[in-house]
C-alpha cells in the first residue's frame, strides 16, 4: 500500500457516542425467543440498528499534513470526557412477549418454496481455531439473497448461492456467541455456541454501511507501515499466526457490490498466548474516494478484552472535499490501543 498523504483528522469535527451494554441486551434476549429446543423459530427476526444513544461532542484541532517521509502521526486528543455507561438491563416482559408471538408462529403451516423445499431456514455454527466460528446459513427460499449477520452487537452482511446457502467464518465476540441471520420478508434464523478460547484473544472491530473507504490498522511491537507488524485488510496473516503467537490477524467481512450492505473488519491478537510485554498500536483510518469526498460517513467500533466489559464508540464524520481523493484521514482515538504486560 502507498502511504501518499496522511493526515491526522484536520479542521473535522464528529460525535462519539457511547454504546455500552447493548450486546446483552438485544444479542441473549433475542436468541431466547428464536431458539427452540429441536428447531429454530421461523418468526420473524427484529432488524437491529447500531445503537443511538446520546452522544458527545468531541472536536479535533487541526494537525499539519505527514511529511511524506513516514513520520509518525500524532495523537488526536479527545476534548470532552464520555460519561461512564450504565449497566445493561434487559426488558423481560418485552423478551416473553416477543416469545409468546413467536410460539404462535411456529404453530401456522410453513411456506415451501417452488421446488417443495420447506422455506424454514437453518443457521449451524462449529467452533474454529483463534475463537473463530463457522457459520453456515441454509434458506433454501433465499437463493442470490442478501442476508443480514447480527453478532453481540456487529452486524454485517452476506449472500446466498443458488442453493440459498452461504458460508462464512466470524471472530467470535462472546464466549457464548449467539448469532442471528435475517432475511429478506423478515424470516431469519438463529444459533448459539460456547467458545471457551475467546478468552486468549483481544478483538477490535470496525463496522459500517456502505462505501466508506474505511479500514482497521495495528502496528505491533514498535513496526511501522508495509513492516512485518503492520497488520491490516491487504496484508491480515491467518488465524493460525494468532494460534502459534505469531502475531494478531484481520478478518474483513460483507458483500462487496451489495448497495447499502453492512461490513466489518475484525482485528485479533492472541493476548493470552504471549509471555512478553509490549503494544500494539491500533487506528482507524479513512481513504478519500471520488465516491465518499466532501460526504458524510458513519461507522462504529467494538473492543473486547479478556476480564473486560465489551465496549464500542460511533462515529460520524464529513469528509474533505473531492480535490484530496486518494489521501488517507488517520483516526487514533476510535481504538483503544494494546498494552501487553509480561507474564
């Protein structure tokens, strides 16, 4: 990758907002009304929004361009305080009433598709390696669909084949991860599976809607750009690296040349797994294109630690005008960097 022109965010403004708690609020409670005791629920699946709570102002000084030799990019301070969030809270009343409509659909006659093929989908989840899961969604009435992923809190999209089948490894994000799948008419799936090993790994993740021109960096240890430690989507390694203790690994997720779709990027690092101390540097940053110039973007970013409460920052942002397209905006604070100690 050519670092051309960074920058770090001038003269922008934008809005974090914190968004705490919500994967235990819409993740378990929805799984519960969903997840039968031989088969899934055919009702409907609820879409979920990246959560809109009350944000916070933050505004970003104006910081000179990078010199073009590499130098480093300096920290983007923070100029107001996030308050600290409340604690999760599940609405159980809103939860049994959801499962009671939910019982009374699995009781209708299902709808079969042209073929005979009943058009109740299946959602099957195994275990990987680096706390990875593999998924496989089977919606014989979805064929050349796009399909909607929502895990703790990421949501991301994929499409069926011909066969109305799509396959898909995800980073977990819990040690009991639930996952849901939702469909086009509001049909959808859901499953749920214990990943013990979740609890070697640090996750950050990325996600947004849309073309953003968007990615995820980790500098390990000290590297810099196109090093051996600058891990990002061109250049991700593989779970196995994480596995060995080589070093973290990125998965990218979503439809490619789906409009609107959803998509995430996933970095990894097996914290658990290694004796020395360290840090790795992690930033978010944002590729100026013809299509995204001088417009208005949105993303979101999760973080979770092992003996730590998963956490997650929404942003909102407009970018500069079409006369810097190819330039880079690099953003320090969307990502809490790693701080590894010796063990």
């Amino acid at each position: 990758m050519s670092r051309i022109r960074k920058y770090a965010i001038a003269g922008s403004t934008f809005s974090i907002a914190m968004a705490i708690g919500f994967v235990m609020q819409n993740g378990d409670a929805l799984a519960s009304r969903m997840i039968g005791e031989d088969e899934l629920s055919q009702g409907p699946v609820p879409p979920m929004q990246f959560p809109q709570q009350a944000s916070v102002a933050v505004t970003i000084p104006n910081v000179p361009q990078i010199a073009e030799d590499g130098a480093p990019v300096a920290d983007v301070p923070l100029m107001a305080t996030v308050p600290e969030p409340p604690e999760p809270t599940i609405d159980l009343a809103a939860a049994d009433a959801a499962a009671q409509d939910a019982d009374v659909m699995t009781d209708a006659m299902p709808e079969t598709s042209r073929t005979g093929a009943v058009c109740v989908p299946d959602l099957n989840a195994e275990v990987l390696e680096a706390a990875m899961v593999s998924l496989v969604l089977e919606a014989p009435c979805s064929i050349n669909s796009v399909a909607t992923v929502h895990h703790q809190g990421m949501i991301f999209s994929v499409m069926t084949d011909a066969a109305g089948t799509a396959r898909i490894d995800v980073p977990a994000l819990a040690d009991n991860a639930v996952f849901i799948a939702e469909l086009p008419g509001g049909s959808g799936a859901a499953t749920i599976v214990a990943v013990p090993d979740l609890a070697n790994y640090d996750r950050a993740v990325l996600q947004w809607q849309g073309e953003t021109g968007l990615q995820i960096h980790a500098l390990e240890f000290g590297a810099d750009y196109e090093e051996e430690g600058h891990v990002w989507s061109a250049s991700s390694r593989s779970p196995a690296a994480a596995v060995a203790g080589e070093g973290g690994f990125v998965v990218s997720l979503g439809a490619p040349g789906v409009d609107n779709a959803y998509f995430a990027e996933i970095y990894t690092f097996p914290s658990g797994m290694l004796a020395g101390a360290g840090q790795v540097d992690l930033s978010v940053e944002a590729e100026i294109l013809a299509t995204t110039c001088g417009r208005e973007i949105s993303a979101q970013t999760i973080q979770i630690a092992p003996g730590s409460d998963p956490y997650s920052l929404d942003l909102t942002m407009t970018l500069p005008g079409c006369e810097t397209v190819g330039e880079f905006l690099v953003l320090k604070n969307m990502l809490e960097s790693l701080t590894l100690a010796s063990r």
